[in-house]
C-alpha cells in the first residue's frame, strides 16, 4: 500500500485533478464544491488546492438559498456560480449579494423570476461583468421589465451562452455585437416588448462567427416585421459559417425576412413552428433550404397532434420540422398540405412517407373536402414509393386514392402498409380501384401490415 503522503506535489496535484473536475453538463453544488472538503485534511493539502486554483477549476456556487454573505467571508476570491429556481416567496437579497462581486461571476442561472424579483436582479447588473461565459434568466411575469441597454455594463466579452426566456430586451444586439464567442443563443417566448427585427438580426449573426445553435421563439403573431417597405433579396448572402442548430417561432413574414438575408451551409436541425394563419406562401424559405442539405437522402413524417399538426424530414442526424399551431382537424390537414406545397423545395428524393397521429382523442370525419386534402399533400411527394398509414386515416385516404384516375399522385408508389388495419382486406378492397389502375399502367403495388410503435416513439421527441 502506497503512503499518499509520500507522494510528490505534482503527483498529488494530478489526483486531486481527477477528483475535482469532473466531466457534465450538468453539475450541481455538491459537485461543484467537492473540493471544500480536500482543503480541510491538512495544510498541505489546503496549500496545495489553493495554490492551483485555475487547474482545479474551483468555484463557489450560490443559490438563492445561499447566505451569500457568509460563503463570500469564509472563502478566497473564487469564480462565482450562481444558480437556482425562484419561489413567489423568494427574496432575492443573496443573489443580490453575489451580483454585486461582478468581476467574479463565471456564470448565472435563474429561472420562474417574478417581476419585482427581476427587477431588483435587474438593478444589480447595471455594472460592467467581465467573467460571465454563461447567461440564463426565465422570467414567468406576464409583464417582464424592459432590460435597459445599461445590462452588464453593455459588454460581455467571455459570454458562451446565453437564454432569455420571457424577458424583453430590445438593445440586445448591442450587448451581443461584443460577445464575438458566442455559442449557443436562445431567446424564448419573446414579448412584443423585445421585438428584434429581421434585419437587425441579420447583422447580429453576421459577427457571431462562432454561433452553433440559435433559438428564436416570439410570444405571440403580434411579432412582425413591416412588409409595406420590405427590402428586396440581397445580391449576395450573410454566411453564418458555424450555425448547425436554428429553431424558431413566429410568423412567416418573420421567416421569410430573416432567411432571405443568409446561408447557413452546416445546418444540421431546422425546427420551425408557426402560428396558425390562412396562407403559408413562403418562396424565400424554399429557396433558404435549397441551399443547405438539410433535405438530403431524407424520410418524410406527418405529424398530428392535439394542438399542432407537423412535417418533418429526417436523417440520421440532419432534421427539418415544420410545425403549425393549430387544434381543428381541417386546418391541420389544410396547413400541412399547405406546408408540403409552398415552404419546402420539390420533395423528389423523399421515398419512404409515415403519415401518423398522437391524437389524445380521435375527432376526424370523412367526406370530399378531406380527401381533396389529402390528394393535395400527397401530391407534394413525387418520389414516394413506400406509404405508411395508421389505421385511424387509412379509410379517408383509401377514398382519397379511389378519386385518382391517371398518375399524378404518387407515381412511384409501390408499397402501402397500413398499422394494425385487421382484417386488412377492407382496406384493400377500398383500394381497389386505384390499385388496379396502377398494375394496368404497369406499376403493382402491395399492401400489408405496419407496426408503427418505433416510429411512435421515436416522434415524442422535441428540441
């Protein structure tokens, strides 16, 4: 057995390495504090730990439970990380504690602030924070205070992160114009308080040369930009080189504008939501995702659900969603044929096509309206040769089908298959007919079962 108090500093120092900085996103006060318990072993030990305090990462972590006062008197001048969820009865005098050290603070994190909480928070970083590399206030206020252009002295230089949600902050783009290693940006559930225009975000992006992920999602359609004096499309575009990850939600218009102005050549993941509205023309965002890969080598889903009814592409790790706010079955049908039709580029290498629900309760009624809705979303896929259906749509789509004379829709089709439809020879007696036309034309199709619990689960998922 080794004497671990024979062992060299450097030695030492490596252990205590490994025990201190440990490999998570996600760490909590006990991790981040587990080497307050090395320093009370012995002298050495204590000067060893403090004498190395950038290798060993150390920090203090303060929550709005923490006497802050307290644990700033009892420790060195450490990095400071304050985190925490707020309560209605929440005082928010600790936190104000630790702001008030700004030069040390390395990264904040509150989330449920009240007004009166945010705006005491509010007051306390009118001062210049240096150290800050990760950002994140959540504010459940229906009335969140105006952030003033004054936040954090109006410069974050080391800033990594930064989340937003609920909180209206209109002078951000001057903040962020100092943040050049930017990451990762999300700003959720914007007022119409903090309207960002799409040109003023253009030019924010267009410095973000490190910018991975970018999370946009306004509060309500009242979010809009003015199309009375729209620019036209740029001879040239903003490449955001970095960009993998863009989610959104809003209006079109807003869309439209922003993605006329860039390229973003490694996207990985675009998810867009948006509000319910009647037309859902948007030539500028086809033209957006023509030119990144996006759409390359990819499946196709139709999603419905309760309140949204969504069209996503898939493959591997490249995904493209686009969801629409909306509870009426029609509307939703009507919105993604919509979709289908004029917000993405001719889906004409798309060969496998899942058509599903997540419906808590089924209300769909069958009649001529619905199956010209459904011919229209299938007619945006050209390429299909493999449809898969549950069994709740598949009586309307096969009326749907028996209206098709010639070729037009799906004229690739070779396969059908239809989840847990037993006996399965209803279904293909009501296909019948357009099943027959294909086989005369030369193209058979068959039919038969799906298991669609893999597929099931596998849309739950969510960014």
């Amino acid at each position: 057995m080794i004497r671990i108090d024979i062992l060299p500093d450097n030695v030492l120092l490596d252990i205590v390495d490994f025990y201190v900085n440990i490999e998570s996103p996600f760490l909590f006060k006990v991790e981040i504090e587990r080497w307050q318990s090395l320093v009370h072993v012995c002298r050495r030990w204590r000067s060893l730990v403090f004498g190395s305090p950038r290798r060993l990462n150390l920090r203090l972590y303060c929550t709005p439970k923490t006497p802050a006062r307290d644990t700033l008197d009892v420790w060195p001048a450490l990095p400071l990380i304050v985190w925490g969820s707020m309560t209605p009865s929440s005082g928010v005098d600790d936190v104000v504690v630790a702001l008030e050290q700004g030069n040390r603070v390395c990264q904040l994190s509150l989330q449920h602030l009240a007004e009166r909480q945010l705006d005491k928070l509010l007051a306390a970083m009118q001062v210049s924070f240096q150290e800050p590399t990760r950002l994140r206030l959540f504010s459940d206020s229906e009335t969140s205070p105006v952030v003033p252009d004054s936040f954090l002295g109006g410069s974050a230089p080391h800033l990594r992160t930064l989340e937003l949600e609920g909180i209206p902050f209109p002078g951000l783009p001057k903040l962020l114009l100092s943040a050049t290693h930017l990451v990762y940006l999300q700003l959720s559930n914007i007022p119409h308080s903090g309207y960002i225009s799409p040109e003023t975000m253009v030019a924010l992006l267009s410095v973000l040369s490190s910018l991975q992920w970018l999370t946009l999602r306004f509060q309500s359609p009242q979010s809009r930009p003015d199309w009375v004096n729209r620019r036209p499309p740029p001879s040239k575009h903003t490449v955001i080189p970095a960009l993998n990850r863009f989610v959104f939600k809003g209006v079109i218009e807003y869309l439209e504008d922003l993605v006329t102005f860039i390229d973003v050549p490694q996207l990985d993941l675009l998810n867009i939501t948006f509000f319910n509205q009647i037309d859902f023309d948007a030539p500028r965002l086809v033209q957006f995702i023509s030119r990144t890969p996006i759409l390359a080598d990819c499946d196709a889903h139709v999603l419905f659900e309760d309140r949204s009814a969504t069209v996503r592409h898939s493959f591997h790790l490249r995904d493209s969603t686009i969801e629409i706010s909306c509870r009426e079955p029609d509307w939703q049908l009507s919105s993604v044929a919509q979709v289908s039709n004029t917000c993405l580029p001719p889906l004409s290498r798309i060969e496998d096509l899942y058509i599903w629900h997540l419906y808590s309760q089924l209300i769909w009624k069958s009649d001529a309206i619905e199956n010209t809705l459904w011919l229209e979303l299938l007619l945006s896929f050209p390429a299909v040769k493999n449809l898969y259906l549950p069994k709740e749509f598949a009586p309307g789509i096969a009326a749907a089908l028996q209206e098709i004379v010639g070729t037009e829709v799906l004229p690739s089709l070779q396969k059908i298959c239809v989840e847990g439809y037993e006996p399965l020879t209803h279904f293909q007696k009501n296909t019948r007919q357009f099943v027959a036309a294909r086989e005369l034309s030369g193209h058979s199709i068959t039919i038969s079962l799906w298991d669609g619990r893999w597929t099931r689960r596998r849309r739950r998922r969510r960014y």
